[in-house]
C-alpha cells in the first residue's frame, strides 16, 4: 500500500492534489511546526491585478514552536471574507459553495486552524474523484507519535497506516534519510509537478502557475482540473 503524506495548507495547490491521488492512504501531518508566512494559512489566487494573497489570520506573536493542530484562528470575521473575495474572482463555481458549506460549518464550533483547512481539502478531494476520504485519510496528530526526527516519523507513520511504499515531493530528497527507508523495508517514490498552461480568465500578465487550486477548478472545470493534474506530474523511485 502507498502513502502520502503532507502538512495541511490552505486551497492547496495542483501538485499537493497530484501527489495526493497518487496514494492509497493520504496523512496530514498537522502536529508539524508551523510555518509563519507559508502555505498553511495562506492561499494565491489570481484577479486583474495579478495574483494575491487570501489568509487566514492566526494567534502566533510570542510563540516560536507551535504545532500547526494548535494554532488558532484570530476571529472568524476571516470566514466572510474569504467567501466573499473569493466570489467576486471567481464567481459562479458551483463546487466553491462546498467549501464554503464547510468553512461555515465550523463557524461557533472550532478556532482552530486545521480544522477548517483540512476539511476544505477533504472536499475538494472528493469533488476531484479521490473518494470515501473517511478511511483514506488521517491526521499524524492522532497516531501518537511522540518526539522523532523528521524521517523516523514519516517511516513510524507508513509503519502505523500499513504502507510499504512511501509517496514524497520533489523536497523531500534535501533532508530524508534514505538509508533509513531502506532499513524500514519502505520504497520511496518521488513526485515532480509542474503546472501545465491553461486559459486564465483575468488574464491580464503572463501565465501566473502554481496558484490555488480553485484558479484551475474555475478556468477548467472539474473534468479539465483533472486532466491538468495529471498532466503536470510525475513519479520516479529513489535510487
């Protein structure tokens, strides 16, 4: 069996879904550090500007190691916000009211960030064909894990879900041990995007690749975004 594994963003983009649908099991690695200034909270899309920024405000000042399933939001006035922008940008996207169903849905129940991040993904996972996500997917910060380094707890992880073969991005060959893998009796397979051109309705400026994937789901549809991430990636075994 494959695994994926990754920490969760916000509207991630193509190639967080290409790797993703590679797997036979997907893992959010939400008891990582959490990245001020990254993906995590924070999602590009495009508008007759160029591209900018949608965030999710988050509580961080003072606190310099905290685990991305503990951070909170600031306020929810961000919810409304987000839908809204995102609505004038990209209006008419039936699959969008889904996502905002399941942001809205935690509106008075949850403050926490990765609650509505990875429900949101969960979503457009299964509205891109990955489907039954209930026992497809998992969250690392419900297995237990404890303090290992960064490559014991991706091999502890495959160990715990059952999988024998270890799905990773581009990056992961700067710091996996692979020798370690080797041990673990785990083949790691390594996947490279690279976002195909496709028509951007504000199409003012060059191509801007790599945005969130609602720019592809509204300029190509869902069979077309399919296609597109396919496309765009591909798989090779480490040597």
């Amino acid at each position: 069996m494959t695994c994926a594994i990754h920490q969760p963003v916000f509207l991630p983009w193509a190639g967080f879904f290409y790797k993703a649908m590679q797997a036979d099991k997907f893992v959010f690695l939400d008891d990582a550090q959490f990245e001020k200034g990254g993906y995590q909270n924070r999602a590009r899309i495009k508008t007759d500007a160029g591209a900018r920024w949608l965030t999710i405000p988050v509580k961080t000042a003072g606190r310099k190691e905290q685990k991305i399933c503990d951070v909170e939001t600031m306020d929810n006035r961000w919810m409304d916000k987000c839908i809204n922008t995102v609505a004038k940008w990209y209006p008419g996207v039936e699959y969008f009211v889904c996502v905002a169903t399941a942001i809205n849905s935690r509106r008075e129940t949850d403050k926490l960030l990765s609650p509505y991040t990875i429900n949101v993904t969960e979503i457009l996972l299964e509205r891109l064909g990955w489907l039954d996500r209930s026992s497809l997917v998992c969250r690392s910060s419900d297995l237990g894990l404890g303090n290992l380094t960064a490559t014991d707890r991706l091999i502890e992880i495959c160990r715990r879900v059952g999988a024998d073969t270890y799905i990773a991005g581009a990056g992961g060959r700067k710091y996996m041990e692979m020798d370690k893998f080797k041990q673990a009796g785990i083949k790691v397979l390594f996947t490279e995007y690279h976002t195909p051109h496709y028509d951007q309705r504000h199409a003012r400026g060059p191509f801007i690749p790599d945005l969130s994937i609602i720019d592809m789901l509204y300029n190509a549809g869902i069979e077309g975004t399919k296609k597109l991430i396919a496309a765009g990636g591909k798989i090779t075994e480490a040597k």
